[in-house]
C-alpha cells in the first residue's frame, strides 16, 4: 500500500478533477471535512471501510488505493475523470513555433480540459519532456508564474507566464534557456491561449 502522503495526493486528485469539494466529498462518505483534510494531507490515513466509500464515490476499483507501484506524484488517466478533447497539434517548449490548429485526432484528457497539444524542445524539462501530451483549459489569462500557452504572433510556445508592462515575460524550467520577454511594439499579437490542467507520458525502457 503507498505511504499516507503518495494516497492522499491520490484521494485529493481523484476529488479535485471531478470538481467535488471537501465538504462534499465528506457528506458522501459519512465523514468530517476536517478528516478529509487530513487523508489528502497524509496526517491521517483511511481506515479500509473508508476506503471501500471512496472507491464508490469515485467509481474506481480499489487497486487504486492499495496499489504502490505508480511513479510519485502521477495518477493514470483510468482514475480522472475524463473526456475527449481534439489534440490540435504542437506547441513549443523552447522559442516558440508556428501554431498548428488542425485536429490530429480526438483522445481522452481530464475533464476540465478544452483541447490538448504535443510538447516540442526540450525547454520545459523536466517537468515536460519531448513527446508529451498537454491539456489545455481555454483561458484568457493566468497568474502570474502559471505554465500555460502564449500565442505570439502566429507562435505558441508553453512556459510559465508573466505579466510586464506591454506584453509577457516567459521562463523555462530548463535553465540552458532565458528568459523571453514580448511586448506589443515588437509583436502584432500576444495572447494567453489556456492553462495546463494535466499532461500524458509514454514511458519507454530507459526514459526517466
């Protein structure tokens, strides 16, 4: 069974993407909202009868509690609540590129996700590699220090985004890439497109 803090990110993940609140989640199961704190904070750990209400009110078999051979900090997509969004292309994590909006295909991405895109570069690593898979809610903006989408110009480019005075400021995770900073006298366009709301990886023999 995983450690109280690997199953109360669990519990909290499974309850935030299907937008139930603590206090609803602890009416479901005969709880206090306060013992709901305390699972999704590892200060407690669920008792098996406690366990058995979750999975019901989640609908998901028990394996996902008891088992604890996932990476830290991921979830697989069979626990969240989903739907089918259009991956509508690719998106830079290094100095932007051309934005692609043609639907490759429709596949299953959190609920709360509008589409999803196909990271490109290497600038946001390690947080998101090459290959992967980012789901995007449609906002108009985000807090500062949010990863999320910019549009420059005809560009998209995933970073984490900063408000300056005319434009952004957008900063990788890798530090091998400044920071860019856009403003309106140098670009005709620059829009936040969305925030990342989840993000898929396909794990081959020899990939961290």
């Amino acid at each position: 069974m995983p450690n109280k803090a690997d199953l109360g990110l669990r519990i909290k993940t499974m309850r935030t993407s299907r937008d139930i609140t603590q206090a609803e989640l602890a009416r479901a199961i005969g709880k206090s909202p306060s013992a709901i704190t305390m699972y999704e904070s590892g200060r407690r750990e669920p008792d098996f009868e406690t366990l058995e209400a979750l999975a019901d009110v989640f609908n998901v078999p028990m394996i996902a509690f008891l088992s604890d051979d996932l990476p830290e900090g991921l979830v697989p997509m069979r626990l969240v609540s989903c739907r089918r969004v259009p991956l509508i292309g690719s998106v830079a994590a290094g100095e932007p590129i051309l934005a692609d909006e043609s639907i490759d295909l429709y596949i299953d991405g959190p609920a709360k996700a509008d589409y999803a895109l196909r990271v490109q570069g290497d600038s946001m690593n390690p947080t998101y590699l090459d290959g992967d898979v980012v789901y995007i809610r449609q906002v108009p903006d985000v807090p500062d220090g949010t990863v999320g989408v910019a549009l420059i110009d005809d560009s998209a480019c995933l970073k984490h985004i900063y408000h300056i005075q005319n434009g952004l400021l957008l900063t990788s995770d890798n530090p091998a890439y400044p920071p860019m900073q856009k403003t309106w006298p140098e670009c005709d366009t620059i829009r936040i497109l969305g925030v990342v709301v989840g993000y898929t990886r396909i794990y081959k023999e020899g990939r961290a």
